[in-house]
C-alpha cells in the first residue's frame, strides 16, 4: 500500500522556507495548535492542504502527485505545449542531420 506522510511533507517544507507557524496559522486562520499537529500527522484535510497552499503558493498536492506511481491515470488536462515543443524540435534535429549529411558529401568527408 502506497503511504505518503504530509506531515512530513509540510515539516520539510516548513523547515526549508523557515515558515513561522504562528504567522502561517494567522494567515490560514487555522488553530496554531493544529498546524503543529498537521506538521506529525500522517493525513490532512484536502481542504486545510489547500489553505496552506494557498497562503504559501506552494502546490503541495503536487508534490503528492509525483509520488504516485506513473501507471496511475488522471483526468488533468494534459501540457500540450510541451510536448508539441518536442516534436517541433525532434523535427528540426531530423533536418538538421539531414543538411549536415548534404554538406559533408559537398565537401567530400566522410560522415
């Protein structure tokens, strides 16, 4: 089974940004006493992730999200412009391959 502690999560980050939980519980409106308790819980509230989130403009849930296993589906839209981007560019590197064959036989080297 597939266990991912938010606690330590939101510790982490806590830790790494020096994030003052009394200023984070006023800004949330959340109890300081329960930020300290979100920071050794194993589960959270979507709704109280979101309010962190939101106060911090940080995508916790992403970073849940990358955790799961890649065979898991989603119904998140996709970023079509990277990938785009890529083939754009697979494209170009084809071509030019191709231009430096040419030029390689123009100038009679071999490639």
């Amino acid at each position: 089974m597939l266990v991912i502690h938010t606690g330590e999560l939101l510790s982490a980050y806590y830790n790494r940004k020096r994030i003052y939980k009394s200023a984070l519980a006023r800004k949330t409106g959340i109890d300081y006493q329960a930020i300290l308790k979100h920071r050794k819980s194993n589960t959270i509230e979507v709704d109280t992730l979101l309010k962190i989130s939101a106060v911090l403009e940080h995508n916790f849930l992403m970073d849940i999200a990358v955790q799961l296993p890649k065979t898991y589906t989603t119904d998140a839209p996709i970023d079509a412009a990277a990938a785009n981007e890529i083939e754009s560019l697979k494209e170009k590197i084809k071509l030019l391959e191709a231009e430096k064959q040419l030029l390689l036989q123009v100038i009679g080297a071999k490639g």
